[in-house]
C-alpha cells in the first residue's frame, strides 16, 4: 500500500513538473521580446481577432502583419431593422486608418480584413423570417463590405440560434455565399465547439473558412485547463471525421487564461499574468494531458488555480494543428504575451 502511494505521489509529481525553460523567472525575463518579426516557417494559416477594448491588439497587427492570413477585428453587429431588413451597427469603432497602415506594413503580403459581423437583439422567429426571406439582408451586408473596403467577413451567428433553425439559416447561407462570391469576398463561418460532422457537411460548401472556438471547456467549472489537447482533437475530428477540406478549419487558441478561486473563474489577460508571477513567484506545473501550464497562488480571497497559455503549450497545439491540417484562429492578440508571437 505504502508503495503504491509513494509511486503515486512520484507520478503526480512528474506530470506537473515544470517544462524545461518555462518558468516564472523565464517568462518574466522572455515575455516582452518578440524575435523573428516575420512569420515562422512552419505556422499555419492564421486569423487573429482583435477587440476595440484592448488596443494592444492594434499594435500587434502592425508590428507583425506577416504573421496574419487574415485580421477580424470586433467591429459590426447584424441587428434586426425595419421588418424584413436588417441594420449594421458598430461604425463608431471601426478605425480604417489602421487598416491602412496594416496594409501598408503588409505589403502584397498583408493579412485579409474579415471583421467580425455578430448577430444581435433578435428574437428565433425574427431570424427566421430572415432565413426565409434572405435577399434585403444579403444586400444591406454586401453593401456594408464593399463601402468599408474589407476583404469579407467573420459571421457569427450560430451561438445566438442555440441549435435551432440550422436548416433555415443553411438557405440564408447559400444565399449570402453566392452574393459573396460573386464580388470576390470571404465568408468565414464562427462555429461553436460541437463535434457535429452534419454542421460541417452542411455549411463547408458555402464558406472560405470556420473559426472553431475550441477554448472555455472549463469556463462554467470549478476549475480546469483552458482547451484540453485530447478535447480539442475530438473537437476536430468529430466535426470533420473523414479529413477532407480540413485546412478550411482554423482552429481556436486561447491567449488568455482564467484564474479560479472559490469554485468560479475570471478571464486574465497577459499583464494580469506577469503581475501575479512578479508577486508570486509561483512554480509553473505542467499538466500532461491537458498540455496547459498552471500555477496556484494565495490571497485574502482564497487559493488560487490559474491556467494561462505559455510558449510551451501553444507549441503542442500548433504541433496538434499541423497533424490535423487546420489552420488557427487566435481570440485574441490583444491578451497575449509577445513572446507567444515568434511561434507563428
């Protein structure tokens, strides 16, 4: 029996034992440098969201805009207009000044701007008329396209359907995709993290691409890994079991964390990160399965678990999606530490 527990405790112990060169100290000294400007040989295909709350996205972009396929900054929302119509909102964030420095920068090499168009505010019957009646909608979105010079869209729209009205929304997409194609656009489809072939074998003739969100699996937990590697794959692989037209799958990384204590999480981004090693000089522990880096803490409010993407497991996961044939989609490059950009 004693045995059995010393090689238990020695089992746990090696599967949280710190990665060679990802430490508190390591990542304190390495975060803030970002090597190879350019993109790295081996990356895959790469859309990277950027959100208006957190500027340092915009930087990002700019600096490194060799390293993107394509830029979705969260700018439109699809709300419902007069009836049979639809309004497009969010003007006031967008900022086409930084879409031509990016370009500029860019070169005949620049990312693609797909902004995200989000649907809002509407009610299941509202969209279905919609879905019915797509021509009015399909038209006021072109039109939104073309007149702000993107190169397409990043559509989500599936989370607000909660899994109804799937057949309904497949005509709409038809609709919107030939009107896409015809004036050249992209259509990128978000999907959420259901390992469902029909939602794939439905929709992957009328879109250029998926954002697959393939983070949050611990988001209504006591606490957990981010994106478990082995879930990520059945993610994949149940979407999509046969192979074919994989590489129109850019597969979600997170590049945030969440800290639990006292059985719930909040979001933390990269400085809330560097914060809590300097204070805390913690031990980084290394969760085999998981591929995910965590550290535990202590305050007035508790013990903390924190699990936070490091150079470490972002490279199991581009390794996941090489493997795969997917290409990657970043939420978001605001949140991240600019070490994690000579990966990709």
């Amino acid at each position: 029996g004693k045995l059995f527990a010393l090689l238990a405790a020695v089992a746990l112990a090696l599967a949280s034992a710190p990665v060679e060169g990802e430490s508190a100290a390591h990542i304190l000294a390495h975060h803030a440098t970002v090597v190879n400007a350019g993109k790295s040989s081996n990356a895959p295909e790469t859309l990277a969201y950027i959100t208006p709350w957190n500027k340092k996205g915009y930087e990002i972009a700019k600096k490194y805009p060799h390293k993107f396929s394509f830029l979705a900054p969260v700018w439109m929302q699809i709300r419902p207009g007069s009836p049979g119509s639809v309004s497009i909102t969010g003007k006031q964030d967008m900022d086409a000044k930084w879409m031509m420095a990016v370009k500029k920068a860019g070169g005949t090499a620049a990312p693609r701007f797909v902004p995200r168009y989000i649907v809002e505010g509407w009610s299941l019957p509202q969209l279905e008329d919609v879905f019915e009646h797509p021509a009015a909608a399909v038209a006021a979105i072109i039109k939104d396209v073309k007149r702000n010079r993107f190169d397409g869209i990043t559509l989500e729209i599936l989370s607000q359907l909660r899994g109804q009205l799937t057949r309904p929304m497949a005509a709409f997409m038809a609709a919107l995709s030939a009107a896409m194609r015809a004036e050249g656009l992209l259509l990128i489809l978000v999907l959420p993290p259901i390992p469902e072939a029909s939602l794939f074998a439905v929709f992957e003739p009328l879109v250029d691409r998926f954002s697959l969100m393939t983070y949050d699996y611990s988001a209504s937990r006591a606490s957990g890994p981010n994106a478990p590697i082995p879930w990520i794959e059945q993610v994949v692989t149940g979407l999509n079991p046969d192979g074919k037209h994989r590489s129109k799958i850019l597969l979600g990384l997170n590049f945030y964390g969440m800290d639990f204590v006292g059985g719930s999480g909040s979001a933390i981004v990269g400085h809330d990160f560097t914060r809590l090693l300097a204070a805390h000089r913690p031990t980084l522990m290394w969760e085999e399965e998981a591929a995910e880096h965590a550290l535990m803490y202590a305050d007035a409010k508790g013990s903390h678990m924190v699990y936070y993407p490091t150079q470490t497991s972002i490279a199991k996961r581009l390794a996941l999606a090489q493997t795969l044939g997917t290409g990657i989609s970043i939420w978001e490059i605001g949140q991240g530490l600019d070490y994690f950009y000579d990966l990709i």
